[in-house]
C-alpha cells in the first residue's frame, strides 16, 4: 500500500511518487463513465484550475466492464505522464442564447484511477485516510445488491456492499464521516442510497454504534443531474452539450466539493425534478410516440425532428396548451418559460445526432414514468383543462382510458 500523505499512482506504474500535503483532501469517484468526465469532472477540473477548491479526484472501476479498465488505463498513464493530474479533452458543442458553441477544453482533475477488483486495498487506505467525498454514477443497476456479498469481501460485488465496507473501514480508523452525493437518476437518489446501505448494515448485523455514526455523521446528498453527453473522446474524453446543471438539495452541514456556476444548491429538488420530467423527459417520448405513430417517419434524430414542421407543431401544442398549463398550476416556483426555452434550444443543437430509435428503447415503461405522472398532475390540478394529446398518448397504450375528446 502506499504510504499516507502519498499520491495515489505506484511508481510501477510510471513516474515516481510525488508528496503532497499529508491531509489533502480527496473526491472519490465510482464510475469511469463519459457522462462523469464531462459533468461531475469536467466541474471539479475548472475549480481546481481557478483555485476556488482543493480536492483532486480518485476514480475507482466498480464492474468488470473492460471498455472502464480502459479508461482506468489511460487515466493512470496521464497522471504518470504529467507527473500531476490526469487531463482528457471535453468538447462543447450547441446552441446558447442562439449562438453556435464548438470548443474544447482541457479537464485536469484526476489524481488516480483503480480497478476496485485489482486494488481493493488501495481504495481502502485512500478512503479512510484522505476520502471527504464520495460521488457516483453507477447505471441503472447499480443500486442492486448481491446475496453474496459479505463484509469480508475485498471487494464485494454490488456498490452499496463497496460503500458499506468502506464506511467501515473509516468508523474502524476513528476518522469522521463522509458527504456522499450520488449522481444516479433515481429519485432522492441520496437518501435511497442511505437507506440501502443501513439496511444491509443491519443485515450483516454491524455494531450499532457504527450504524449510528452512519446516519449522524456522513451526510447523503440528493442531487439531480442534467446535461447531454453526446459520445466519448477515446481513450479519454467526451463531447457534450454547452447546458449542463448540478442540482444539489441543501442539508445542514454541508460542504460541496468544488464550486462551479453549473451547480445549484436548492431547499427541494422536487420542483426542477419535476420541471425536467415535464419538459425534458416528456418531449422525447412525446415525439417518439409521434414519430412511432407515423406523422413524419423520415426523420431520424431529435434535431431532425424539431426541422419537421409537423413534429414541431404538434411538439409545441402539446407544450403550450396541455403541459406548461399543468406545470404553472403546481407552483414549482422555478422559470418554466426559461426552462422550456432552454430545452427547445438544447433539442435544435445540430451537432447532436440523438437518435429517436434509441429514444424509443423501453417506450412503455417510459410513457408510464414520464407522460403518466404529468397527465395525473393534469387531472388534479385543472380537472377543467381537456388534455388531448396526453390522453390519446397514454389511451394507445392502456395507460388510461378515454381519448382526451
């Protein structure tokens, strides 16, 4: 293991250890995906550039996916290379404020990279010793658990397993606890999170003063991503959107990990949650749904069909006269006009090529979690608002009944 108050990347690996402050501290990351790289990193990288934080990166690999031993490769290569932090280019392009935005800057955040089934003892030390916050973005699956995981297990299999027997491992050393903010898309995605992982603590039948010192001193963070990631940069690097935004729910206590204008911190995620699900969310299956039905089969991608005069103008009626009305009727206190601007411009960005067939995967279950919730809104709400297009979407499928007439 490498001594404390060392850099993280072995000498074996190129490059000798380079001694830091014995007490600086560390974000570690759970995920090597592109949409990291280009969000959550692509953040971290300009305060660190500007001075407004300290805290580089440590990227662990939770799966055995070999596309993330790649870039855990070329990442740890970077770090050796430049005797410093990782860089990897970050590509913007899109539409702002109605200008054409095509640059690319260099992200430098990454202190290390680690296979956590290669070098479990590694991301043990560095946790306990340096760890002040923990980020993730684990897919759609990563919140599943493993009958056989086990608290001896170096490592465990699921990501809850890995973050209890981590958290372990700090309580053990007499440290204090961590700020865990998940980045998954899953609804109060940090106190999901801590409800999973207290419960398997229980389940292993952990002390109770360590369950305790769970709940009173880490602090579980929802937060709520949103930016478009376009493609990866290999080996390294990802192209995205110029919209990005990190929405975090404030809690006593806190401390964010890098400052950065993408990032908000809010008293209740439930209004931009909501704003995102009703405008976002909706409008591409909205026009899915669309397109599946055949009012203009010759278009391929978002882009294209926001140039289709008849997506275009059955997409905005639907906005205008059913949506946005059900949305001011909540009172979510946020600028819904803006926000709907926002997303018409993000859906024009010509560098984009989203596909409406890749869309169209899980389709149902998608009209279920994206249109459904918003109609239900609807019908409470305004029970005097007719809602036809909503209805005949969700009537095709059984969703509900009636034709919206």
């Amino acid at each position: 293991m490498d001594p404390a108050g060392k850099r993280c990347d072995k000498s074996d690996r190129g490059g000798g250890l380079m001694a830091i402050q014995p007490q600086q501290p560390l974000i570690m990351q759970f995920g090597t995906s592109r949409f990291l790289q280009a969000h959550v990193d692509y953040f971290i990288g300009q305060s660190l550039a500007a001075g407004r934080s300290s805290a580089p990166v440590a990227v662990v690999q939770t799966s055995a996916s070999e596309a993330g031993k790649a870039r855990v490769a070329a990442m740890t290569r970077g770090a050796a290379t430049n005797n410093s932090l990782a860089g990897y280019p970050v590509r913007i392009q899109g539409l702002m404020d109605g200008q054409v935005v095509d640059s690319e800057e260099q992200v430098r955040c990454i202190e290390c990279a680690m296979v956590a089934q290669e070098e479990w003892p590694r991301v043990v030390q560095l946790f306990w010793q340096r760890v002040t916050h923990v980020v993730s973005n684990t897919a759609d699956s990563g919140y599943q658990l493993h009958d056989d995981d086990h608290p001896d297990a170096a490592p465990p299999r699921s990501f809850p397993a890995k973050l209890l027997v981590l958290l372990l491992a700090r309580y053990q050393s007499g440290r204090s606890g961590v700020t865990i903010m998940p980045c998954e898309l899953v609804a109060n995605n940090g106190q999901v999170l801590k409800e999973i992982v207290l419960d398997l603590a229980r389940a292993w039948a952990l002390p109770d003063t360590f369950i305790q010192w769970l709940g009173r001193e880490c602090l579980w963070v929802n937060s709520l991503v949103d930016r478009i990631v376009s493609q990866a940069i290999e080996p390294l690097g990802a192209v995205a959107e110029p919209y990005a935004l990190w929405a975090i729910e404030q809690q006593p206590g806190l401390a964010l990990p890098c400052e950065h204008e993408a990032i908000r911190c809010v008293p209740d995620l439930a209004p931009l949650e909501w704003l995102k699900l009703g405008v976002l969310n909706l409008s591409h299956t909205y026009l899915v749904e669309l397109w599946q039905e055949g009012l203009d089969r010759s278009v391929t991608t978002v882009h294209e069909a926001m140039q289709s005069p008849a997506l275009r103008a059955e997409l905005e009626s639907m906005l205008q006269q059913e949506v946005i009305p059900i949305l001011r009727a909540m009172e979510l206190g946020e600028e819904i006009d803006a926000y709907v601007d926002s997303v018409r411009e993000r859906f024009q960005n010509p560098f984009l090529h989203h596909r409406l067939d890749d869309i169209a995967q899980n389709h149902p279950v998608k009209l279920e979690r994206r249109i459904l919730p918003i109609w239900q809104q609807g019908r409470a709400l305004l029970p005097q608002l007719a809602l036809p297009r909503l209805t005949a979407c969700l009537g095709r499928h059984q969703l509900v009944s009636g034709s919206g007439d």
